[in-house]
C-alpha cells in the first residue's frame, strides 16, 4: 500500500516536471521566434515610394504631363540592406529598372512592389521607367538612387 503512494507521488512529480519542461520549451520557441521577426525587421530598412503624376494643360488646351517617382531622390549607405515599397498610384505600369544593377521589375497601379536593395559600390544609381523615359515619353521618371 506505501509503495503505491510513492508511485503515485512519483507519477505526479513527474507530470508536473513534464508540464515545467514543456511550457519552458514553448516559453523559449515563441520569444526566438519573436526575436527572429525583430532582427528581420531591423536588417532591411523600408523606403517608400509612390509613383506620381504633373498634368497640366497649354493655352491652347493640349495637356501635358508627366510621370514621377516620389521622392525622386533616396539615399543610402553603401552595403545596406533595404527594402522599396513602391506603390503604384499613377500610370496603369510603370516597368523599370535599377541602372548598373540586374534589378528590374514591374509597378502596376493599386500595388505595392517590394524590391529588395544592396549595393555595395559608392555613386549614384538611376532607378528608371522603360515607358516614361524622357519628356517626348511623359517623362523623364527616373529617381536618384545615391549610395555613398
Ligand atoms: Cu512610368
């Protein structure tokens, strides 16, 4: 009869031990998963643009415009890692790429188009739309990408 009272002590002990070790374990599994998230978040800095429109119209009545990234100018640290939320306002698409860079890629009105950035090397980078590149074009809509 004494023996089965230390088993079941024994038992509980052990339950109760499992329940600690366990919930220590999850404790442990959501903060690193937390922190994970965090450090993510912090290594690639967010840069956002939008794509814009001037219009405007001639005595005449023709009308005029032009399409622009805004800001037309970013700036960033040679080696950092950020990211362009670009979102799409004006113009149905703006295709475009990144000057000196393989990065290309497609801004289609009412979307936001992450494009991950790292450049290593120092000088000033066109991010450039292939629809609107000069003013015959409703242009030029191209940002200044500076890195130093
Ligand atoms: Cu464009």
């Amino acid at each position: 009869m004494k023996l089965v009272i230390i088993k079941k002590r024994l038992l509980w002990f052990c339950i109760i031990f499992m329940v600690i070790i366990a919930s220590a374990g999850g404790w442990y599994f959501i903060n690193q998963e937390n922190e994970a998230v965090f450090k993510q978040a912090e290594k690639a800095r967010v840069i956002h643009l939008v794509t814009g429109e001037f219009s405007s119209e001639l005595p005449d009545g023709t009308k005029i415009e032009s399409y622009r990234w805004d800001p037309g100018t970013i700036f960033l640290q040679a080696g950092e890692k950020v990211q362009l939320a670009i979102q799409g306002i004006n113009g149905k698409e703006h295709p475009f790429m990144i000057e000196n860079t393989n990065i290309k890629g497609t801004i289609k009105k009412g979307e936001e188009t992450t494009v991950p950035l790292q450049i290593n090397e120092e000088g000033v980078y066109r991010l450039i739309c292939l629809t609107h590149t000069d003013n015959q074009h409703e242009g030029p809509m191209i940002a200044y990408i500076v890195v130093d």
